[in-house]
C-alpha cells in the first residue's frame, strides 16, 4: 500500500510501469520536439538526415535559424518587454495585495478578497475580451468626448500587458500571502517598540523576510507573462507575442525553426525554474 | 499613529482597488452589457436579446456549447483518474530520496509553453509524424495513419495539457495526509479499495477540488489545444467566440458567447463546491 | 527618589470583558518590579498598555512624569522584551541592535561604539557579526536585552522571557537578570507567572489576579504576610482550611472549621465571632514531633498518608485523625524524619502566630 507496509510484487511493478507510462508520456513530446531541431531535414519530421544547427544559426535562403529569424527574434524580444513590466506590476500590486488582505481590516474585505480571486475562476479568453470591450468602450468615449485618440485603448503592447497582468496579479496575491501567513507579527510590534515607524517596519522587516517569495513570484509571473496565449489572442496589436507568433507559425505549415525555438524555450525555461527552486531552497 | 496606519493602508489598498475594478469588475459589466446591445439597421447601438436568440435558434452554437462543457468534464474526470496514482506513487510509495526528484522532474513540463507543448503532440502524431514513421519502418502499418484532428487526440491534448495543474495540488495534499492513518487502516482490515474511498478521497478533498476547477476551467477556456489538433467537426466555443470577435467582428454576439462560457464555468465550479461543501477561499490555499 | 513609571487607576475593557481593572503603581527609578499573576489575569495586557500597543480605556499612564496617551509604540522611552524575544532573523546580531540606533538617525560611528559596547556589557563580546539562529538560548536573551539596552530607555519592560528555556538554563538567567539589572541601574518591569522568577529577581512584585492587584509588596512580606486568601494560595504553598471565628483575643482568635476542630491563629483583620474564615498555613510551618510546652501552640494527631520524594523540596500528606482535611507537611532532609513511612501516627503542630486568617466570601 505505502513504503511502510508490505507490498506484493506485482502491486509495486504493477505501480513503477504506471509512473514510468505517466513519465514517458509527460517527457514524449518535449524530447522529440528538442531532437527535431537539430534534424538536416526541411521538415520536423523523421528520417533522421542527420545532425546540424542550421535552424540556430544558419542565414542561407530557406535554411534561415532563428538567430537570423527577425520575425521570431523581433517577437521573442516583445515578449521580453510584456513579461518585465507584468511581473514588476503584479509583483508591486500582488505585494500590495497581500499586506491588504493578510494585515489590515477593513469593510468588505471578505467581497473585495473574493474579487480578488475571481481571475483564477474567469477563463483566459474571457478575460481578454472583456478588457478588449472595455478599452474599446473607453477608447470611444474619450474620442467622441475629447476628440482624443489614446493609443493606450487600442489593441497593443500595454494593453498586453494590463490583460496579462489582471491575472497574474492574483497569482503573486496568492503566494506572498502563504508567506506573509508564517510572519511572527511579534517581529514588527518590536521594531515599532525599537523605534521604527510603520513604513520603516514594512521596509526593513517585513519585506526583508517576503524577498524570496516577491522574487520567486516574480520569475513565475515572468514565465506566465511569456508564455500567455489565451489572454493576449484577443489583445495584441501589431507587434506579436511570442506565442502568438508561434501559433500563426503552426497553424499554416512548420519548419524546423520553431523547433529550434521550443527548444531555447525549453531550456531557458528549465534553467530559470533550476536557479528560482535552488534559490527558494536555499533561503528556506 | 492614526494617520500613519491609514497612509500605509491607502498604499495597500489603491492599486488593489485600481486593479480589480479597471481591469476585472468594469471590463465585465461592459461585456455583459454589450452582449445585450446589437446595431440596427442604420447602424446604432440599441437594447436587445438577439444575441442570445442566436445562440438558441442556432444549433451549432449551442451544441458547441454542450460539446465543449461535457468534454471539459469529461477532461476534469480522466485527469484526476490518471493523476491520483501518480501522486500518490510520489508521495506515499518511492522512497524519500526520490519522492523531491520525481516531483520536481513532473514540474519541469509545467514550465514550458502550452503551444511547444501541442506543437510536440502535433509532430509526433501527425500523418508524417515521428509515431507514424516508426510504425512503417516497424512494418506495422503499411501506409500513414492520420492520428491528429479527431476528438480522441483533442482529449489527450488536453488531458496532458491540463495536468499537472491536477498533480501538483494532489502531492501537496497528499503529503499532509498521515501515513499512519493509512497504517491503522491497514492495520484494521482495510483492502485497497476501501481505503482510498475513505481515507485518500476524503483527506484529499480540498487538493481534488482545487486541481478539478483550474483543470476545468483552463480546458473550458482552452483555444490552441481543440484549434490545433482537434478535427474540423470537433469545434470548441473558445472557437465560436474567436470567430466572432476576429472574423465576423460581430463583438456583440461574441460578448454574448463570452458571458454564456462565464456564466457556464462558474456555475459548474459552483455546483461543485456545493456537491463537496468546499468553499473557494479555502480550496486556492 | 524619581519615579520612572506611574499608572494610575488604569483600566482596558474589550468589549464586555474587563482585562484591566483600575490599577494603579508606581515604579522608582532603579527598580526591579515584577507582576504576578496566572495566565489571562490581565498582566500582558497591561504591560502592552506601558508599551503603547494598547491604549487604555480610563486612567493615565506616565513615565518620567510624562503622560504617555496618544503617543505610539515607537515614541515611547520604553522598550519590550518579547516573550519570544522577537529577533530579527534576517539581520546579525550587530544589526538588530543597532536597528533602533539608525531609526534615531544616529552616526554609523556612534552605533559601531555603541553596539560594541553593549555587546561587552551582555557579555557577548566580538558577537556582532553572528546570525541569529547561531545562538544558543542565552544568548539570544541576551541580545534581546542588548537591543534594548542600548537605547537607554526609561523603562525596560520584559514579558517572560525565560518561559521558553529549560530548567537549568532558566535559574541561571534568574540570576544573571538580576545582576545585569543592578549593573545599568534601568528600571525594569518584569511579568510573569512564574512565582520563583519573581521572588528571586524582584524589589517589588504586584500580585494580579482578575484584572486587579492583589498585593503590590517586597517578595518576603508577599510570601510571609500575604493580604488576600489569592496571594496565600498563589504565592507558595499553603494548606488551607475554612471555618468560622469562635473566639478572639488579644490578636488570636480561636476558629472551628468545617470539619469541627478547634484551632487558634494570629488574626490582623476585624473578624468578630461568628464571621465566617478561610486560613492558611504553610507546609514548612508546620513542626513534625513538636516541643511541649509550647505557647499558642495547635497540636494534633496526624496519620502519614504518602511521601512525596522531591530532593530538598520533599513533602509528606498527612490526614488529622480528628478531622477531614488532608495537610501538606514540610520534609527537612536533615535525615532526622528518615524514619517515618506511609501508615506511621505523627505528633504535628504549629504556632498560633504562623498561621493567617481572611474573612471568607
């Protein structure tokens, strides 16, 4: 049954084939995805022709790799730019958040708090489109109005960014709150004995002991932000996501370029999890 | 003192509040308040229902609908069936010095992009795929086998998709549990059966509600997965609501769809809450 | 002499409940004063009402002649000694203590001096730079007092801190507390419920029960001439008895208790015959195979019930054979009372004068 207990043979081999299908299927795709992009072949299909890394950094016409891809880099470095202004947005709300609902008491903070969680239960694509609505709404109202034309209201970058962020937020919401719940508040009330001030306690103590958990919530933000298809389907402008630039790559035909990418973003991934798990270890 | 506390609090609580009333209670009043607007014949905004009598008059909409809400329980339920073991194996049955590597091998595909994810699925199992090549060279098939775009992959897709939002919650769970009372259990007679129905299940409650909603709701909400390798006929209403908004520009009819799926996945997430007297605020700790 | 700390009629309800009851003290400059009292008696709250965590809901409190209402926690001239010492994890030792130095916007050259040389003072020497979690209990009380200390406050409040370590380190500490205390000459507000902690350290102690004081005395006149039936039973161990006043005079009264035996005992209140009494006497006053000839002597009677074995502290149960109430008798192990075993009939008495009577309500 469990480690402690005896178990049969067949119960244990029965149960190691289980985890190792589960393994193996959950592994499958990635590892065909990642050995695909060093294939010599114009497809991300077998027969192996060989090893190359034309589809990293060949610039020939139709073997063009990704570092050549201006496309694909143009969106990568799009990317970059949403996921660094969501995760330092959500971090700073989703902190502000968390000391809202962990330490401070208010009127309707039990509604406020369930609102709070509401973006967790809304689909992706709802979300989008309801920012969408609105910004258009807005976009109308101020121009009809002002005679304004506001770019912000318009799909594009920092609508991107508002949409992604209006989730995520709840995420980091969430886990600084798990670690501001174990703070001995004994902590703060003798710093105020010593002589600090409210905001001086915030500073110096209590957002010293949250560090690892902003930080650990900000790389998870980041990777979420990266990664967002549904939200930022209905949202962006001109200048593409990743993803979306992925996905319009996918839908009509593929080379073996975006496996090259998938498998920078594996790797870039992993790795940025390895230091993120290391790094919150370390300070546990 | 006072005012020192009250500073402190405004700072805490302006961006909240900017936040969840700019960008999640307004964006759905208008969207709720748009799907009950429609043009005209010379192109003004006026009150109407029309959205909503399309999507009852119109069978491919509301069988969308249908298809879409059964296939994402659907989903829910085989992702807990296939993840319950594979936590538990974790948890309870590999030694302790696995027990962390095995869990933080399982997190690993969690962090790669769910489209690289589809994308690996789609070279596998495609009619040029990975999988069809080595059945021809194994002689087991004589001619390629299309295996993506039917209701079957789609399932899957989303299925791998989905779960590791299931597995994560059910390890945490799962370790809280006591191995003792699986012991005493055992100790008192208990079978297999009758001790994951009434020790396992029940302790792990919270982990399998909190898993089954984000499965839920993500595969209700999901568009590349049934886009990408669904059939042509296995059409999703994430779909409906995309073709509304992009191809028909109707944003109307398409905020209608959108508030349906809302009202759709929180009552379905509601309803089972209720069924296991479970309550949000406790199921997302 | 100057008063560092006086509170005066001070109460704190919350809600219905009363926490607080018009207390009033006063502390001299220099003292070592404890509170007493069992645990929800009300001795946190007040000392977070000193602190300024809490503002009371009637009275004053002042400090160094100044009234302390309306001013905050971090604008008081008092500092707290956590109960569990509240040391911040994420700073050495050198910068906890110098934590509330900086937020009085000093020099880094006047903290560096003076954290040096508080840390000499503890008797931490050259520990500046250790994380909190390498020290071992001791040391980490006293860091605790080192940051305090070093702001040179008015008054130093201590909320239990030696709860948390064992036995032996606890006695040790005791001590230590009260030499560090006469060393810097702070006043400190020691509350505990801890009787020991209390009697040994202490110039003064309050007994608080209820939200009241009880007693506010040196620790000998607490434990020898306790003024209410609670401070008898809490402050040591006493074996009581109630009864009614048969008698009285010249300062003794005769009494007969519930179980019908005559006693005499040195009464101080105005108990005329009739009143109903509750008595007390310690374990240690009662005398195992007394003198005869004694004056104003009780004797009776007792059968040895058990033994209770505890070192220098061993007791015997012993039941009168004229009366219901089992006695707790002191044990000398002075090997004279070697002999005596479960079963054995013992002369027992105790004088008149050693035992305290109240009107019992």
């Amino acid at each position: 049954m469990i480690r402690s207990l005896p178990n049969t043979r067949p119960y244990t081999i029965g149960f190691k084939i289980y985890v190792g299908l589960f393994f193996s299927f959950l592994f499958l795709p990635l590892v065909v995805t990642c050995v695909l992009a060093f294939n010599d072949s114009p497809f991300p299909a077998l027969p192996w022709k060989g090893f190359t890394l034309t589809w990293f950094t060949g610039d020939q016409p139709g073997r063009v790799g990704i570092f050549h891809d201006t496309v694909n880099l143009s969106a990568i470095w799009v990317s970059f730019k949403v996921a660094f202004w969501v995760s330092l947005l959500s971090t700073i709300v989703g902190t502000c958040g968390a000391f809202l609902f962990e330490q401070e008491q208010f009127r309707f903070k039990q509604a406020l708090y369930f609102l709070m969680l509401a973006p967790l239960v809304v689909p992706g694509v709802i979300l989008g489109i309801s920012i969408l609505l609105f910004a258009n709404t807005l976009g109308v109202a101020v121009e009809n109005t002002f005679n304004l034309d506001v770019p912000l209201f318009r799909p594009g970058f920092w609508l991107v960014v508002l949409g992604q962020f209006s989730f995520i937020a709840t995420l980091v919401t969430l886990v600084v709150s798990a670690r501001l719940k174990k703070f001995d508040r004994t902590l703060e009330e003798a710093a105020l004995n010593l002589g600090a001030n409210r905001l001086e306690v915030i500073w110096h103590i209590t957002l010293k002991f949250l560090r690892p958990a902003i930080i650990g919530a900000g790389a998870v933000a980041f990777l979420m932000s990266f990664e967002n298809f549904n939200t930022t389907l209905f949202l962006v402008g001109s200048e593409a996501t990743l993803p979306i630039t992925l996905y319009l790559q996918v839908r009509d035909g593929s080379t073996p370029v975006i496996n090259a990418i998938s498998f920078l973003l594996i790797v870039g991934t992993s790795l940025l999890a390895l230091i993120n798990l290391t790094f919150s270890r370390k300070k546990e | 003192m006072r005012s020192r506390r009250s500073l402190t609090f405004l700072l805490f609580i302006t961006p909240v509040v900017l936040w969840l009333f700019l960008l999640i209670v307004l964006p759905h009043v208008d969207l709720l308040l748009m799907s009950f607007h429609t043009e005209d014949d010379s192109g003004a905004m006026v009150w109407s229902l029309v959205n909503y009598l399309n999507f009852f008059q119109e069978p491919v909409y509301w069988r969308t609908f249908m298809r879409t809400a059964i296939y994402a329980i659907l989903v829910t339920m085989i992702t807990f069936a296939v993840s319950l073991p594979v936590a538990f194996y974790i948890t309870k049955v590999v030694s302790p010095r696995f027990s962390g590597f095995l869990s933080l091998l399982l997190l690993m595909p969690f962090w790669v992009s769910e489209l690289v994810r589809v994308y690996g699925w789609m070279i596998l199992l495609r009619e040029s795929g990975v999988l069809n090549h080595f059945l021809m060279v194994s002689g087991l098939l004589q001619r390629p086998v299309e295996m993506l775009y039917n209701d079957v992959t789609m399932v899957m897709g989303l299925v791998y998709t989905s779960m590791l939002f299931m597995v994560v919650p059910l390890i945490s769970v799962l370790e809280s549990l006591d191995d003792s009372l699986i012991e005493a259990a055992y100790d008192l007679g208990g079978g297999i059966f009758s001790i994951v129905t009434r020790i396992i299940i029940p302790h792990a409650m919270p982990g399998i509600m909190s898993g089954g909603i984000v499965v839920f709701m993500l595969t209700l909400g999901n568009y590349l997965t049934p886009n990408l390798i669904g059939g042509k006929n296995s059409l999703w209403f994430t779909e409906q609501i995309y073709n509304q908004f992009i191809a028909s520009f109707n944003w109307n009819q398409g905020a209608a769809f959108g508030f349906l799926l809302l009202v759709l996945s929180s009552s379905i997430i509601w309803l089972g809450l209720k069924l296991t007297r479970q309550k949000l605020s406790q199921v997302v700790q | 002499m100057a008063i560092d700390l006086n509170v005066e009629n001070v109460s704190k309800t919350f809600g219905d409940f009363t926490a607080v009851r018009e207390v009033s003290f006063a502390v001299e400059k220099g003292r070592f004063f404890s509170i007493l009292g069992p645990s929800g008696c009300g001795k946190t709250t007040l000392l977070r009402m000193i602190a300024g965590f809490i503002e009371p809901t009637v009275g004053r409190i002042m400090i160094r002649g100044k009234d302390m209402a309306g001013f905050p926690p971090n604008r008081r001239p008092v500092n707290l000694i956590f109960q569990h010492l509240a040391l911040f994890p994420m700073m050495n030792v050198a910068q906890n203590i110098a934590f509330g130095l900086q937020r009085r916007r000093e020099t880094r050259a006047e903290i560096d001096r003076k954290v040096d040389d508080i840390l000499a003072r503890v008797g931490l020497p050259g520990f500046g730079g250790k994380r909190i979690d390498q020290l071992s209990g001791g040391q980490k009380q006293r860091v605790a007092i080192a940051r305090c200390l070093v702001l040179d406050p008015a008054v130093l409040l201590l909320d239990e801190p030696l709860g948390a370590l064992d036995l032996k380190l606890r006695e040790q500490m005791k001590v230590e507390l009260k030499k560090l205390q006469a060393e810097v000459g702070t006043t400190f507000i020691y509350i505990t419920h801890d009787q020991s902690e209390a009697l040994v350290m202490s110039d003064h102690v309050a007994v608080m029960n209820g939200g009241r004081f009880e007693q506010v005395d040196t620790p000998r006149n607490l434990y020898a001439r306790p003024q209410t039936p609670f401070v008898a039973r809490f402050v040591g161990e006493n074996n009581g008895w109630k009864g009614v006043v048969a008698d009285r005079q010249d300062g003794l009264c005769t009494l007969r208790t519930d179980d019908d035996q005559l006693f005499s005992a040195a009464t101080h209140d105005d108990l005329p015959p009739g009143t109903p009494v509750i008595f007390f006497i310690r374990p240690e006053a009662i005398i195992i195979a007394p003198d005869a000839g004694l004056e104003n002597f009780n004797r009776m009677t007792a059968v040895i019930q058990s033994i209770l074995f505890d070192g220098a502290n061993s007791r015997m149960l012993a039941m009168p054979e004229a009366g219901a109430t089992e006695l707790m008798i002191a044990l000398p192990q002075n090997r004279q009372y070697d002999h005596l075993k479960v079963g054995d009939r013992v002369a027992i008495g105790w004088s008149a004068r050693s035992a305290v009577c109240f009107k019992d309500r």
